[in-house]
C-alpha cells in the first residue's frame, strides 16, 4: 500500500491492521467468559507490562483486588439477563505504576439470535474528574459539619429567597424540620412582623440581597408563636462571578425585657 509522507498506517495484533487502534479512547472486547478477544493500541499503551499479554486474559484480573469481585459479578449479570450494564467507574493500574480511575461504557455482543456472546468495552481516563469531584465533596461534608455545629440558628437561601438549609439550632428555634423548611421562600416560612434596626423599621428578602443587615425582629415559628430574634444578614458572593447566589441568616433569640 503507497502511503503519503508522513502517514502512520495502524497496525493492531499480529502486525494486521486495525481501525481500532486510531480511537481516541480505549477499546477492548471480552467473550462470554469474560477473557479479552480483542484491544486497540491506547489500551495496550495504558495498562502495565507487569500484567503481561492482555488477550486472553479475564478482564476482573486487571481490577484492584477489592473490586474484581464486583466487576466479575456484574459481568455474568450482564451474560444472564441480557441487559446492558450501567456506566461505572473503576481503578485500573496503568503503565505509569499508579492506579487511574476509568470510566467504563459497556455494551453487550449478541449473536444472531440476540443472545449475548460478549461484551464491548470504551473506558476514558476520568482520574482529574473523579479527585475533584471527590475533594468537592469533603469540602460540602466539612462545612455541613461547621454549618450543625454553630450554636446560633443559621438559615441558607439562594438568590431567589428559597431555602437550601437549616442547621440543627434553627430547628430548635422555630420548631421547623431542616427539610421542612427546604424549598419555601424564607420571608413565608418565617414572616417577619416587626423590624428595628437604627431608623429601619422593614426588612425584607431584596433589603438582604443587597447589604448586611442587623436588627431586633420579631417572626413566627412554626406554631405561629411570636418570637423575638436578634438577625443578621449577609449576601453569600461568588469568588468567580462576583454575582450574588444566596443569603446567610443567623438569628439568636432575645429574652423580653422586663
């Protein structure tokens, strides 16, 4: 075959040529029993020589020890019920001597009668993904943590006035549920009916938008009981944006003079 200068011809298993091998993603295909058939070059390239020839070799046995029972057991599900299995994600030591986390995007073979004979296999390097992901959630966990552990009552809203959160004390206070609470605009679920603050004597959502507010008010809990609250307000400012996405709202009670 006359190629042009600098064209690189794919060359698969055995020196043939094999279209597979131009993906820009890994690609194997496994038989019934689950042993490889088949793996285009980015495969071969990723996985490390210490597991040896990858054809004929159980997919399950290039899993982390923890995860290839999971991964045999999902497989024979597969070959049983005919049913394609979902997107996963597993760990996959590499080349590099590190494990990578692979997304995996699996697709049964079937003979002609429909029954599957095999499966087809695309995975993609998700690693950066999954740590941040990953990291994204420890920092969530970490200051739902703070948010239950602030002794004051504290109320989270987004920039529409829809309550995203409550912490264990503003339970307390209002007698509301943190779920119960989740979804109702804050000046429903919580009516202001009077405000102090200097010469304010108003406080409403698009007031806390815009500035801090302090003040003495008085609001309903949830037995449409008065109650007397010290309230401050912050705007919650996105570092990216610069736009406004939410409100704080810390309250602490305040006993009657008298």
């Amino acid at each position: 075959m006359n190629q042009s200068p600098g064209t690189i011809e794919a060359v698969g298993v055995n020196g043939q040529f094999d279209p597979l091998d131009e993906l820009p993603v890994a690609y194997v295909e496994i038989d019934a029993h689950g042993a490889i058939t088949r793996a285009n070059r980015l495969t071969r390239s990723i996985h490390s020589s210490d597991c040896g020839e990858l054809i004929g070799k159980k997919v399950w046995d290039l899993m982390p020890t923890d995860e290839k029972e999971q991964s045999y057991a999902i497989f024979m599900t597969a070959m049983e019920t005919g049913e394609n299995p979902p997107v996963a994600r597993r760990s996959i030591f590499t080349s590099s001597g590190t494990f990578r986390v692979h997304e995996l995007h699996r697709n049964l073979i079937r003979d002609t009668q429909g029954k599957p004979v095999g499966m087809r296999v695309v995975t993609v390097d998700v690693t950066e993904a999954h740590k941040a992901r990953e990291g994204a959630e420890r920092a969530r966990a970490w200051l739902a943590s703070v948010l239950e552990s602030i002794a004051e009552a504290v109320i989270v809203t987004d920039a529409l006035g829809f309550i995203r959160t409550a912490n264990p004390a503003a339970e307390e206070l209002f007698g509301w549920k943190a779920e119960e609470l989740a979804g109702k605009t804050i000046e429903r679920a919580l009516p202001v009916l009077k405000f102090v603050s200097g010469n304010k004597t108003h406080l409403d959502f698009t007031m806390a938008l815009e500035s801090r507010t302090k003040g003495i008010a008085t609001l309903l809990d949830r037995e449409r009981r008065e109650l007397r609250v010290e309230i401050s307000t912050s705007p919650i400012i996105d570092k990216e944006s610069g736009f406004t996405t939410g409100v704080v709202t810390l309250l602490r009670r305040v006993e009657e003079a008298g």
